[in-house]
C-alpha cells in the first residue's frame, strides 16, 4: 500500500467510506513510518513513554487522539483510552466526564480514571463501547432498562 498509486489504494478501500482522503493519507503515514528504510515499523514507539508515543502517531498525516489511543491501546497493549463518540456520550451521562468536556480532551481523563492498567482500559472501553450500543443510545436511552439506573445522574432526563 505505501508504494502503490493512491487510486489504487482508494479502489481497495472503498468500502470503509471517506477513501479519497484517508487513500493518501496511508501512503503518506506508511512512508514516514518507512523513513529508515525497510518496511514500515512501530518499532521507534517502543522507547517511548506513552505521552510521547501519543504525540508521536499525532503527528503523522490525519492521525488523531482517538486513532493513536486505538493503535497504542489495541496494536501494542499499552494505557490509553480511544474516545469515540459512544464512550465520550455515556462516560457524560454517568458523570464520569463533566458534561461539557470535548471528547479530545476526555481521553485523557478517561485514561487516568480507567488506569493504570491498560487490560483495565481496555475492558471499560470495550463496556462503554457496547452499552452506547445496547442501551444508552444517542437519542432515546433506554433509562427504564438500564442496569445502572440506580448510579446514573442523568437517568431519567430523556423523556
Ligand atoms: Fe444512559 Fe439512561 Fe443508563 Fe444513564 S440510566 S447510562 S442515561 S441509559
């Protein structure tokens, strides 16, 4: 994919949506991951602490918080928490965020709280994730079944 022309890559990536865009950034990140030559390596991360490993993948080619957390969290096992928008909607309505703070920010935040461990991170992740889903929908939560009624601060305030 890094050495291919970026139609090519965009035919094969069509499916995932927005593939005009991420098309070029792949190739572009592939040859800045490459830049020592040999194939493309996270290797460089290794001796990194994770803030800098975060800052690292945040400054390759559309790369933001939420995708450098998912490679950190997800590719190498180490803490930090992807915020998408199920777990930055839920993590508010709990109150485990204040309402008003910016998913870019909650990763932070939500790291820390979740943590240290990244097995822990992972799994509030994944539970947060999967009740956004399930039961704590964007626009109609279903509060009456929701198994924490009882804890949540904002139960109730949808009808
Ligand atoms: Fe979401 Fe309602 Fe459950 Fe709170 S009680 S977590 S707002 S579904």
């Amino acid at each position: 994919m890094r050495d291919a022309p970026v139609a090519e890559v965009e035919e094969a990536i069509a499916a995932g949506g927005l593939s005009h865009i991420k098309a070029p950034r792949i190739g572009a990140i592939l040859r800045a991951l490459s830049a020592a030559g040999g194939a493309p390596d996270l290797g460089l991360l290794d001796a990194l602490r994770d803030g800098d490993a975060l800052a690292y993948l945040q400054s390759l080619p559309g790369v933001g918080p939420k995708t450098a957390a998912c490679v950190l969290l997800f590719s190498l096992g180490r803490p930090a928490m992807p915020v998408d928008t199920h777990v930055h909607r839920v993590s508010g309505r709990l109150g485990l965020i204040e309402a008003r703070l910016s998913a870019v920010a909650a990763h932070g935040v939500l790291t820390a709280l979740a943590g240290p461990a990244a097995s822990d991170i992972y799994a509030a992740h994944v539970d947060l994730v999967r009740h956004g889903r399930r039961v704590c929908h964007a626009r109609r939560p279903a509060c009456g079944t929701c198994p924490l009624n009882d804890l949540c601060p904002s139960a109730g305030s949808f009808s």
